[in-house]
C-alpha cells in the first residue's frame, strides 16, 4: 500500500526533463478515514470534492514556443486515492518540456492522467476561480470573538456544544486554521467556511475547536473530513458544508469541500490570501 512516506514528499528530487505520469503519486483515502470512524467500504456521510488551483502550468506548442496557464482540478471526494500534492507538482512541471498542438489537448491529457491515479474522473479547466468579493453581512466572524485560547493541538472536539436548541442557518468563516503536513512538518494555512443548519453552535467552543489543529500533522483533505465528522456528531444538523481553502505551496493550493448528501456546492472562489 502507497503511504505518504513512500513518497517524494520530503526528499530531493530531480527536476523532471520529459513527460512523465508515472510522478503521479496515489494515497489511500481509507486509512485516515477509518481513523476517522469510517469503515472502509461504508457509505460516506458526505458529499464533495477537492478543488486544487494551478498556478504554475506550462509546456510547449507545435513549433516548440514555451506556453504558460493555470488551471483549476477537480477531484471528487468519493475517489479511492488522493494525490500527493509534490506529486501532482513534479508530473505538472513534467509537462514543461513537451510539445502539444494546442491546450485542449494538454487539458485532456492532464485529466486522463489525474483521474487515473484518482480512480476516479477528475475534472480539470484551465484557468482560475475569481477572488471572494468582501464578507457578507450574513456571515459570522469567528476571529472576532474576544477569547483566551491555550490549546493548540491535538484536534479536540470537546470543545464544541451547542448554545441554543432552537434551529438556526448560519454561515461560519475563521482565517485561523492551520496544520501540519504529516510527513515535513511544514505548516498549512487555510481559512474555513461553514455552512451550518442545526441548533445555534457555541461559537467560541468552535473558535477553540478549529484553532486546536494548530500543531496536528495531517493532510488537507483529512483535515477538513475531520472537522466535518465532528461537527456533524455535535449537533446533528439537517445540513452541512465545511470547505477549507488552503493558501498554496509548490505554485498549487487545495481547497477541500466536504457536505451533507443534497447540499449546494460552493461558489467556485479564491481567497485574498490565494
């Protein structure tokens, strides 16, 4: 089984002179999800995807003129496999090198070559989301909660209750969560999103919640699983959306989006810090 550690994650490695999709890099989703409660094989109780961003896309058109673009990928969270995300770095740079007659054709390619390491149909565009307007005026600022935080890790979901019984639709955004890849201690930066439909959360308990993954060691996309899972166990919502939009590293961000069966996906955006 293909492990985080088996990767190229955390080591030196060459610069890639030809295409290559064999960099691609494949982790099972099972593993941490069973950490998670998950039984492999069960249903999942959500729906979503993750969403990565591009920057730093090239190759070379027919007469060997180099070509650059960005471009937006879509992986659905049902996937058996994530993909490592140097991984994904080392295959995009590998593009750089190779001659393509036009950008549809690279377009196609890449999402053959994602989807198969995915195991599952990837969707990729070329370009890039546009960035989130300014915060609406229905939206909860958590980080402007005046409160004394001293737990910075490991996640603790005891921290979260519920403040008031009667059902409420509140939309949650902290620019605070951060983790850690669990192979180079490198640490991740994102802002969250909740979309939440249930009983009033205590708001400051989810502030301290979200901060308290501040020296975890664990992937973005099973960051964001977690907080989900954890929140769906605390108050039983009618409806939730958790997405965590993930400043980026290596000239890719990821933005994973995790919800309940039948909710609304989430405008396609970018945040300032993206």
């Amino acid at each position: 089984m293909s492990t985080p550690h088996d990767s190229s994650l955390g080591r030196s490695v060459g610069y890639p002179d030809h295409y290559d999709p064999t960099l691609l890099f494949p982790i099972p989703r099972a593993p941490a999800r069973t950490q998670l409660g998950l039984a492999d094989g069960d249903a999942l109780p959500f729906a979503g995807h993750d969403r990565w961003h591009a920057y730093e896309l090239g190759w070379l058109d027919g007469r060997g003129k180099p070509v650059v673009a960005t471009a937006t990928l879509t992986v659905p969270a049902e996937s058996p496999y994530l993909v490592e995300s140097k991984s994904l770095k080392l295959y995009l740079n590998s593009l750089n090198t190779s001659r393509f007659d036009d950008a549809e054709t690279v377009r196609t390619r890449i999402a053959d070559d994602i989807s198969a390491a995915a195991g599952a149909t990837v969707e990729v565009a070329l370009g890039l989301p546009a960035f989130a307007a300014d915060a609406a005026d229905d939206i909860v600022d958590l980080d402007a909660l005046a409160i004394d935080i001293d737990d910075y890790g490991p996640p603790n979901p005891a921290y979260l209750g519920i403040a008031d019984d009667a059902p409420v639709r509140e939309r949650l955004v902290s620019q605070l969560l951060k983790s850690n890849c669990p192979v180079t201690g490198q640490p991740d930066w994102a802002s969250v999103h909740i979309d939440w439909h249930g009983p009033r959360l205590d708001h400051a308990g989810l502030l301290r919640y979200l901060v308290s993954y501040r020296d975890h060691a664990g992937f973005h996309e099973q960051c964001v699983e977690g907080i989900f899972l954890d929140l769906l166990r605390v108050g039983a919502p009618s409806a939730l959306s958790v997405e965590a939009r993930y400043t980026r590293r290596g000239g890719l961000d990821i933005n994973p989006w995790r919800a309940t069966p039948g909710h609304a996906m989430p405008a396609r955006l970018r945040d300032e810090r993206q």
